[in-house]
C-alpha cells in the first residue's frame, strides 16, 4: 500500500497549473463586495491522492481556481485504503481481533508517512499530526471493541470505510494550507442526512442541503476552501453511512448541489469520457461534448461513466459536469450539460 511513483511528466505541477481553466468560455466577474461570485466543486478520487506528491499536484489545480472562484472540494480515499480497511472489518467479524489492531495501525502509519512527506513547516505538522493520531485512535477503538453495533456488522463495516475520507480530507486540506490556500476538512457526516440502510444508504437531499449549506456556505463566503469527504453520511441518530462502493462522484454532485455550483469537476486518470475503454481500444475517441441523455445511453451501453446517480441530479439542477484529467489539467476534458441546439456529441475526429 506504499503510494506508487508518480512520472515527473504526469505532474508538471507549476507550469501546468497555470494552464489551468475551468473549460467555460465567459470570464468570471466578481460580486459586488469584490469576491468572485462562481462556485465550482472538484471532486478527485483516490489516484488522484496516492500519496503526497499526488496531493500537492491536486493543490496546485485548486490553487490555480481558486483565484477566479470559490472552491468546494470533496474528496476519496487513497487508492487501495478503502479496500485495506474492508478487510479489516473481515477480521474483526472472524475474531482475529489482534491481526485487525495490526493492520488499522499500519492504516494509520501510511497516512501518517504521508503526512511527512508532505514537508509542512514544524507547527503545522505538529497540529495535523495531532488531529491525525486523534482520528487514528478512534480508528483503533472501533476495530477493538467488543461491542457490537445495533445493526450489526454492516454499521461497523460503514464506521470502518469512513475512516480512509477521513484521513484524507485532513491530509488534502494540510496540503492547500501548504500552498497558501486557506481550507479546512468537513467530515460529511455533519450534514449528509441518509437512510438507515448501511452500505448503501439513500441520502435525505432536502435535509442535507439545508444543513449543508448552514456548514459550507459561511467557509465559502469567508474565501476559505471546505475540503469535504466523499462516500460517507449518517442517519438522524449521527450513525455512520456509506453511500455505496464508488459512491465519490455521487457526493460530489450531492455537494454541489448543496452550494448551488456551476460546475462539477470530475477529477480522474484519464482525459474524459471516451467512446471505448482507451487502454483496451486504440480507436476509442475522446467525447468533448455530451449531452445528460447522450451520457446516460453511454452509461447503459455498458461504458464507464460517471456513477449512475450522478446524472440525475445534474440534469435536474442543470449542473454542467465535467470528467477531467488531473495529471493533464491542460486538457479540455469531456463537458456533460444541457443539450445545445440538437447537436451530436462531439468528439476527437467527430463532429463538434
């Protein structure tokens, strides 16, 4: 689980940070008080994150953006820490309780080398250390204790995969603080109001916008970045929730919607939608404009898309989604919006 090497051609940081754009063509015009009045959320997921030259590199693109608008970002786990902690849940529900203490330790250790990786200055460092040891702690309880949820293993497994956002919505806002970015982690599960089915919970959308706009709305009116975890929520009664496997890109639209985005950045490792998986076909082409039913029939088709509740939501707010590259943020992406004009969708080698 040691973060992978990362291709100094794949960060690029300072020089591709100042390409940066958000792909719309209108200049955005500050409010009256002097602010820049657009709202862009930016989700990344968990290769984005793997480790802290990864972090830094995902920075430098908020940095860039937050000079021309507010900012919201929701963030994954890094790869591979949901997984870690999943089987960890595995070996509490077998009784192997002292492999499961082992194994949450060497969790927290990997955030915790991360975390020096990431060379903030002498008291930031002791600071987000602190909170880090706090939140592994808490970790190391739930996997010892013998007491077990009202709802049985399902609740804990839900306690349990939180913990990876957790750790990384604290390391991401370290690393923006490092880049002179004011930010501050949110844990979801504040405002993120859901069903009690664990696993899989269904979110309360009325009730987390109210409540989530009471959380995030002030920070961005304040200029400071909410650094906000994905995946997880909680019921009426603040029990943990997850909203599915590969549910991030949900919660960014969730959370967009909560702050009235314009746009929602899908932050991942390739350039944007494709007509056919790109790594296994070297004819598939790039779509750099899709409309919300062009990308559902893209996502029935089979093609891996966006997750399946993401659509909805966007096309009832008429959110504009993007699917973008974090290792080329010079690249345009795909664009998935209201339909303009009938067109087709347009493509590298289609029509535009």
């Amino acid at each position: 689980m040691a973060p992978e090497n990362v291709q100094e051609d794949e960060l690029n940081e300072s020089a591709k940070a100042e390409e940066f754009s958000l792909g719309n063509s209108a200049a955005v015009e500050p409010s009256a008080a002097g602010r820049v009045s657009e709202v862009v959320a930016f989700k990344f997921g968990g290769t984005s994150l793997l480790g802290a030259d990864r972090m830094r590199h995902a920075a430098s693109i908020v940095q860039a953006a937050a000079r021309n608008c507010r900012v919201v970002v929701i963030v994954s786990a890094m790869k591979g820490v949901t997984d870690h902690l999943l089987a960890i849940g595995s070996a509490v529900e077998n009784n192997k309780h002292a492999a499961a203490r082992d194994e949450a330790e060497a969790v927290v250790a990997i955030h915790l080398a991360v975390l020096g990786d990431l060379r903030l200055d002498e008291d930031d460092d002791l600071r987000v250390r602190r909170e880090m040891q706090s939140l592994g702690l808490d970790l190391l309880h739930d996997v010892s204790s013998r007491t077990k949820p009202v709802d049985g293993h399902a609740e804990l497994l839900d306690r349990l995969a939180s913990y990876g956002e957790r750790f990384s919505a604290r390391l991401f806002a370290a690393a923006l603080e490092n880049a002179s970015v004011a930010s501050v982690p949110v844990t979801s599960s504040e405002f993120v109001r859901t069903c009690h089915t664990f696993r899989d919970a269904r979110p309360d959308l009325h009730e987390t916008r109210q409540r989530g706009r009471q959380v995030l709305l002030p920070l961005l009116e304040d200029g400071i970045v909410p650094v906000v975890t994905g995946f997880i929520g909680a019921t009426p009664d603040g029990r943990i929730t997850t909203l599915g496997r590969n549910s991030s890109d949900f919660s960014g639209a969730i959370i967009a919607h909560v702050v009235d985005a314009d746009e929602l950045v899908i932050w991942t490792d390739v350039d944007g939608i494709f007509t056919a998986n790109p790594r296994e076909n070297q004819e598939a082409r790039l779509l750099h404009e899709l409309s919300y039913d062009d990308a559902h029939a893209l996502a029935k088709s089979g093609a891996k898309v966006l997750h399946a509740k993401v659509l909805p939501l966007a096309a009832e707010t008429e959110m504009v989604v993007w699917v973008r590259n974090t290792f080329n943020p010079a690249g345009r992406g795909t664009r998935i919006g209201p339909r303009s004009g009938g067109a087709a969708p347009s493509s590298d080698g289609g029509a535009r």
